[in-house]
C-alpha cells in the first residue's frame, strides 16, 4: 500500500524480443521493414521494438546506428541488413537459442539421476 491507503502502481517495461536501435532516421526505419519482413520469410510474428533513448542504446555496447537486437544480443550494428540475411541470422538464432532450451530440459530430467549416483 501506498501513502494514504492508495495501491501503489508500478511501471512494468514490457520488453520484445527484437529491437531496432537508433535514432529514427531513415536507415533505422528500413532496417525495421526489413526486420520485420524477416519475420514474416521465417513465418514469425512478433513485435518489433524501436529503442531511440541513447543511453538504452549505448547500454548494448552500440556506437553506430541503425542496429538489430535479438534476445539482448546486437546482431548487426552500424549498416541496414537485407531482409534476407536478417533472416538467415534470426534462424541461426532461434536454432540456437532451441538448442540450449533443449539441453536445460536434459539437465533438469538427469539433475535427480545424478544426485541418486552421487548418493549411492
């Protein structure tokens, strides 16, 4: 509770998967439409986040805009990617980032395996 019996509100920042960083401009809007045409190649839908705040932008280690962000990692910085190569980034991405979900899911169903083992 807040002062005076209020409920207090806080800001949840909802944040996507994919980002766009940078200012706006014209190249930081192509890379988006590019981006998002990606997405659609690879039969995805998902939002498509435009970070302008430069200190957010900074915070990723990037200099020079426009840049794609996937899962908090910079993918392309400082040129506008076609569509395709996005794409063919994204896939190795996503693949990859399957692939360590996947090897969690093993760990977590041999984590009691191994314990019994060490007990034993």
């Amino acid at each position: 509770m807040g002062l005076f019996g209020k409920k207090k509100t806080e800001k949840v920042e909802v944040s996507s998967l994919v980002k766009i960083l940078g200012s706006g401009c014209a190249k930081c809007n192509t890379l988006e439409d590019n981006t998002v045409e990606a997405l659609k190649m690879l039969g995805k839908e998902m939002p498509v986040e435009h970070v302008t705040d430069f200190s957010k932008i900074a915070a990723y280690g990037v200099m020079t805009t426009p840049a794609l962000v996937y899962d908090q990692k910079v993918l392309i910085a400082g040129r506008v990617a076609k569509a395709e190569e996005i794409a063919e980034l994204l896939k190795e991405v996503m693949a990859w980032v399957v692939l360590m979900l996947q090897n969690a899911l093993v760990l977590k169903q041999l984590a009691p395996i191994m314990e019994n083992a060490a007990i034993a």
